[in-house]
C-alpha cells in the first residue's frame, strides 16, 4: 500500500513540475533545432500594408468604450486601412450610446456598430461580425482583435501587421501589460504571471508556433480564420487553428496593449473561472484535432501548457493526500505534508486578509495566487462536468 501512495506522491509532483519546468526547458531545447525565420528587413509601406478590421466586442461596457474610440483613433496606422467594428453583444447599458456618441468626433473614419439583441457571448458576438466583415467588406485581409478595457500604444497596430509580410504567418499576437497605478496585491501577482507566460510565448514564437494570443491584442487572417463552432473561436483558439491549418502563429513584443488589472484576487479568480471554463473544452478538442493531422508540436504545446496544467489542482489534491497518508512511516513525506499546509495556510490567511479590506503581505500573495488559479481549473472542470454554461461577465 505505501509503494502505491509513493508512486501517487512523484507522480503528482513530477507532473506539477513538468508543467511549470520542464516544459520550458523542453521548448528551449527543441527551439536549438527547430526555428521560425526571421521577418524580412523590407517592411510594409503605407501603400502596401494591409486592409484591417479592428474588432472590439463590448459587454456593458459604458465606463470604457468612449475611452477606446479614442485610443483606436489614435493608432498610428493609414486611416483609409483601418475599420473599426464595435460587437455590442446585448449591453443593459449605455455602451451603444456612447460609442455613437464618441464616433461622432471622428467624421469620416471608417466605423461600424453591430448590436445583438441578445447576449451571445464573446465568441458568438466575435462570429457574427467576421460574418458581416466576409459579406459587406471583401477588401478586409486581417482581422485584429483587442478588449474594450485594453489601451494600445500608438505603434501597436503597425508593429501586429509587420509578419504579415510573410505568406507564412497567419496569427500574430502582441504583448499584454499590467498597468497597475493602484499597487494592488492581484495585479501584481497578475503581472508577475504575465512574465512568466511572456518567456513561454517568446520561446513557442521562435518556433512559429504560438499556442494562442492574447484576447487585448491579436489578429488573424481573415482567409486563416476558422473557429471551432458558432459559439467558439477567440484568442486561444483561432492561432492554433491557423497552426494546424499549416500557418505560422508569432509573438511581436513591440506591439503593446495595456489594461488595469482585478482590484482582489476574489474579482481575478472569476475572471480566471470563466476563461479557463472556456479554454478546457478547447484545449481538448484542438489536442485531438492537431494529432490527427499530423502536428505534433502543437499538440504537445497544448497538451503540456494547457491540459496539464489544467489538471494541476488534481495533483495538489493527490499530493496532499499521498504526503498526509506516508506522513506517519517517513520523516520526508511528514516533512512534506507539512510545507503544503504551511503553503495553504498562507493562501486562506492572505484571502482573509484582503477581504477584510486589507492589502497581504508579500509572504501570501504567490500562495494565494497560486491556489487562486488552480481552484478556478478545479470549479471549471466540475462544471463543465455537470453541464453548467460559462457566461461572459465584466469581472474587472
């Protein structure tokens, strides 16, 4: 019996550290052999760049929207390229108002306002405007994606197009970073993963194949756009359908956008319910889609920083169990039941503390966030096991 919970106890441990370790490493080393060719030292032209399609899906977004009008105005980018698309998806508020409103303040920009009566969700919003796009503008070559809350710099737009100049690449992604004036716990922990996820996508990009982009700044091809269902198709997975579909996926680090982050890690663990809930069944059915096409690096890439790292709260749990159970015959695993509740306690003592109105220590704040993230996997895995609908909310 023990034999047993010890192979439980490195399993756990050995998949935990893979996910977050060893998958690196693995990436670095296959990139020694595998690399995507560098962009071309001729760059578009004003003349030659292309026809985009600024897409902006909007939720009761009446406290943002006016706000990105503005900065989409202000992008350096050819006016007579860019058309900016507003996917209202069934705001309550004053969303459509005042992005009427603000439009206003740029005659002759090329702007469009679709408004769904219902609530369809991001994807579903998303799926019906590249619809119109394909039927009322046939000049439209790439699509470009950001957040109502995301502000870019003024060179973003240029610099997400720049590869585009290669036939090759199909999806490109830009660089996402916290803006937190505030100094609040979640955001810096936020951003702190947003550096680590940063060295991932660098390391997955030199190989040309970056296993999604980033929901405030990314764009396709509109002839490599291609998502699963009606109702699916967003950052994660519209690059790596362009990958399996042959295409280059690409990380520019120059093309910048910008949010504010969660106020509290309890507004950050909503957030991070609803993508992962949305993300799992992705992860699955585009694993299973790249094997049986033959891509085999995109389907280790998602089966090592997707799905094993969804399934991460499952080795915490078995961790803790296997450690408690051996605890009483080895004075190592008593040692290591030990250091996960000392980590754990630290989590809920930080929860405790920040709802009582109080920012933690830095001592709790990698435990909570930590817990944090893999308790919305955990939640999103037995909802979707029960058949419960992920709803897109403004969490923020």
């Amino acid at each position: 019996m023990i034999s047993v919970l010890e192979w439980i106890f490195w399993i756990s441990f050995g998949l935990g550290f893979y996910v977050y370790f060893i998958y690196p490493a693995v990436l670095s080393l296959i990139a020694l052999f595998i690399r995507h060719e560098k962009l071309p030292a001729e760059k578009f032209s004003d003349d030659n760049l292309p026809m985009v399609a600024h897409l902006v899906a909007c939720f009761n977004e009446e406290k943002e929207i006016e706000g990105k009008i503005e900065n989409c105005m202000s992008l350096d980018y050819p006016s007579d390229k860019i058309l900016l698309l507003i996917l209202d998806d069934g705001s309550a508020d004053r969303t459509v108002g005042l992005a009427k409103k603000a439009i206003e303040a740029y005659p002759g920009r090329k702007v469009e306002i679709f408004q769904s009566a219902e609530n369809k969700g991001k994807s579903g919003i998303i799926k019906l405007g590249v619809d119109w796009i394909k039927q009322n503008r046939p000049d439209v070559q790439v699509l470009v994606f950001s957040d109502a809350n995301s502000r870019w710099e003024k060179t973003a737009l240029r610099k997400l197009v720049e590869p585009y100049s290669q036939p090759s690449v199909a999806a490109v992604s830009g660089l996402l970073r916290y803006a937190n004036p505030d100094g609040t716990a979640a955001g810096d922990m936020e951003g702190l993963y947003w550096k680590y996820e940063a060295f991932i996508k660098r390391l997955s990009s030199g190989l040309g194949s970056l296993p999604g982009g980033n929901g405030s700044i990314f764009s396709v091809r509109l002839d490599a756009y291609e998502p699963l269902s009606e109702n699916r198709g967003d950052d994660f997975e519209l690059p790596v359908q362009a990958v399996i579909g042959g295409f280059k996926s690409v990380l520019v680090e120059d093309a910048v956008s910008y949010e504010l982050p969660s106020r509290d890690f309890l507004s950050e663990y909503r957030r991070k319910l609803r993508i992962t809930g949305q993300m799992i069944p992705s992860a699955f059915i585009l694993f299973s889609k790249a094997m049986s096409r033959g891509r085999v690096l995109i389907a280790f890439q998602i089966l090592s920083h997707k799905i094993l790292r969804y399934l991460v709260p499952f080795y915490q749990i078995f961790l803790l169990v296997s450690s408690a159970a051996l605890s009483a015959h080895s004075a190592f695993y008593l040692f290591a039941f030990i250091v996960q509740d000392i980590f754990y306690a630290l989590a809920l003592v930080g929860f405790v503390v920040e709802r009582a109105g109080l920012k933690p220590h830095k001592i709790f704040r990698v435990p909570l966030y930590f817990t944090m993230v893999n308790m919305a996997s955990l939640v999103s895995i037995f909802r979707l096991a029960t058949g419960k609908q992920i709803r897109w909310e403004r969490n923020r």
